[in-house]
C-alpha cells in the first residue's frame, strides 16, 4: 500500500528558524548536470554537478515580526541607507523533513537569499511563490526509521 505524504508531514526551517506554519508547499528540486562521452566501447555518463532549489508558496509575511520575508529581504539587500546585514551571497542553512508512516526524510543544505514578492489584494491573504537557488555542493539526504 502506498504511503501519502501531504504538507501537514513537511516541516521546513531556515536559518534556524520554523516557517512551516506559513508555508503552503515547498518543493525541492535537483537537476544533473550530465556529461555524455563516446568512448570506444560505448557512451560513458558523467555527473558534473547537481545543482538544487526551494522554490516555496507562502501566505505573504511581510511586517510580521520574525517573518520568512523580512529575514530573507533583509540577508539578500540588507537594511537602511548602509545596507546592514546584507549578505546575499552568503548560503542560509535549511532543513526540510519529510514524515511518512515508517520513514522520515531530512534535506539539508544551503539556498541564497532572494526577496520574495510583495503584493495584494484587497482583504484576502497574500500567497506568493518564488524559488531560493541552492549552494552547490552542500545538499545532503538523508533517510531514518521512525521509532515504534
């Protein structure tokens, strides 16, 4: 029987700091970058790297205190007129962990801060997408059993 993992079984913490609550799905992907090289006996592949993102959809958190928004505007440009705190090439450490009935699953690594969109309308909750590009290279996985 197949095992469903919905966004209730997903937490997602960056920089030290639970956003799930906001979060409405978040989804990494991870595409090689692959070689082909004919050789004498046939096609050899070769993986050269594999770069990864986050690409989230939230509820729109600006002027919340502690919000994803403000933490990651505030790391990609920084603050105020001498920009404190900037840091955009600086990776921010994440964690995904995925739940399931028998398994958890933990992504760990680094993305670059992006701003997010701002926007709105009218007295409905915002919901923005945009995507955190990975640090290459830092991307680790791993798979345990969930205690009985």
């Amino acid at each position: 029987m197949a095992t469903t993992i919905t966004g209730n079984d997903l937490t997602l913490v960056i920089d030290s700091n639970d956003y799930h609550p906001q979060v409405t799905s978040v989804e990494l992907t991870v595409e090689d970058t692959q070689q082909t090289i004919e050789t004498l006996d046939g096609p050899a592949y070769v993986t050269l790297t594999q770069p990864f993102s986050l690409n989230i959809t939230m509820l729109a958190d600006w002027g919340k205190s502690g919000g994803l928004c403000a933490a990651l505007q505030g790391k990609a440009l920084g603050e105020g007129t001498g920009q404190s705190g900037r840091a955009p090439d600086t990776g921010l450490v994440f964690t995904m962990t995925q739940t399931g009935a028998t398994h958890n699953t933990v992504f760990t690594g680094k993305v670059f801060p992006k701003v997010p969109p701002a926007s709105g309308a009218g007295a409905e909750a915002t919901e923005i997408t945009f995507t955190l590009p990975g640090e290459r290279g830092t991307l680790e996985v791993e798979t345990t059993t969930n205690p009985s």
